[in-house]
C-alpha cells in the first residue's frame, strides 16, 4: 500500500501534569476520549465557533498529546496555546524528531485509521517510516474521496460544522465547555448548514477563485486545482446547479460520506 512522509505537516508535543485537562477547554472534540491508537480531529476555535486551527491528537503516553498540524501553522498554534495555558502544569514544545505518516489503499493493522474517514487509509505519529509515495499522491486520494485538508478551511471566515466537522467526527456535543462551544452547538440544533466545503471537479483553467452561478457569487475554489479535482467553499443550494469558476466549468462532486442535507 502507498506510504508518504507529509512534510507539509509538523508535530507538537503538549506534556505536563494538566496537558489533557487544558487541552480539553480549548478543542472541538473530547479529549478523554483520546487513547492509544486512537486518534481524533479537532478544531480550536474563535469565540464564534469560526476555525483558527484544525488539527489531528495523538496519544503521547505519560499523559501527553501529540498534535499533527498543518507545518505553516505550527508555529502560530504554539503561541496560541501557550497564550492561555496561565500557571497550568502544561509544556508546548516543537516535536522536531517526530514526523506524520500516511498509509492508504488497503489495511495496515499495526498504524491507528484515520480520525476523520477509515477510507482516507492509516495515519500516524513516529520518528521515520518506509515510505513509496509523496504528499501529491496522497493529497490525490484525499481529494478523490471528497475530504478537505487544514489548507482549504478558511480561518477565522467559516464556521467550524461548514468544514463538515460532524460527518468527519471532528466535534462532540457532549463534553465540557470549550472555546466557541456555544454557536457551534446552536448550529447544530437549529438551524440548517447554508455552506460547506465540497469536492468539485473543474473543466479548464479556472482565472479566479469566485465560484459563480448564472453570474452570482455563490462560494470560492480554495486548494490549487490538481487534475481538475479540488475544494470549494459553496452555498449548499447551489450544488446541483451549472457553476463557473471565470471561464471553467465546475461541477460539485457530492461525497458519499455526506448526507444530503
């Protein structure tokens, strides 16, 4: 099965006596239910439920948590941390001898699933891998299977169940309190998601990133288009609908993961 290193990711090491309890007030999921081969997606949010950061928890052992997050923003999720971390018993620290690994097409039964898909393949945490694919190869199978990666969200502008954090288990409505939990739970309860981000296939070189329908904005491309696949921010009701992206025709390729809603 193909194996890639994904050197556009970069690993944290959150560790202390308080690591878990802190973490568990600042991200989407619920982080007593991290464990040993069990990994989960999470967001850290704004106070309206928008995303500043997505990332991926691995357990640590002795109580600490490994987080794989986009390399880019590595940096800025550290200074974030420890910005509220106050006197607590917690360590953020750059994990430079740990890298991320991906595995996909077929089972590999010794690396934990994917937190978000079991059809993305295996994902995991360690200092060096045998590897036989890239970060192309596995962006490709990600974009085939309709699931947006950190690049695509855009932080700070959408709302965190936009990225399909429910379907892709990236969100749990029954832990404690967290940044953003509020509107995130009145989404969810009330009121019915109007965008999303959405796999779509594009014909032609798309010149701008506005994505059109009979003339009027209705969402934008987000990641480069790779072999006319990509992901686009788009109003739900505009899916099924012809789209253009300036003189490229898009077509929404709706995932088999996500609902019709």
């Amino acid at each position: 099965m193909p194996t890639a290193r994904l050197t556009d990711r970069a690993v944290l090491r959150i560790a202390g006596a308080d690591a878990r309890d802190f973490l568990q007030g600042q991200v989407t999921n619920d982080v007593a239910a991290l464990a040993p081969g069990r990994p989960l997606w999470a967001g850290l949010l704004s106070a309206q439920g928008k995303p500043l950061f997505d990332m991926i928890l691995v357990d640590g052992g002795d109580g600490a948590v490994l987080v794989d997050v986009l390399a880019a923003r590595a940096e800025a999720l550290a200074k974030r941390l420890t910005m509220f971390k106050l006197r607590r018993a917690v360590t953020i620290a750059p994990a430079s001898d740990l890298a991320v690994f991906a595995a996909w097409g077929g089972a590999r039964g010794d690396e934990p699933a994917d937190p978000q898909l079991a059809t993305l393949g295996h994902r995991w945490v360690a200092t060096d891998a045998t590897t036989d694919a890239s970060v192309a190869d596995y962006a490709r199978h990600r974009r085939a299977l309709g699931v947006a990666d950190s690049a695509d969200l855009l932080t700070d502008r959408m709302l965190w169940l936009e990225a399909n954090a429910v379907e892709l288990n990236g969100v749990s409505f029954t832990k404690g309190c967290y940044v953003g939990q509020e509107n995130t739970a009145r989404m969810h309860h009330r009121d019915k998601l109007r965008r999303r981000l959405l796999p779509v296939t594009v014909a032609g070189v798309p010149d701008e990133a506005t994505v059109t329908a009979a003339g009027v904005a209705v969402g934008e491309l987000r990641e480069p288009i790779v072999d006319g696949c990509g992901i686009a921010y788009l109003k739900v009701d505009a899916a099924a609908v012809p789209l253009a992206a300036g003189g490229a025709m898009v077509t929404v390729d709706w995932p088999e993961w996500l609902p019709h809603l």
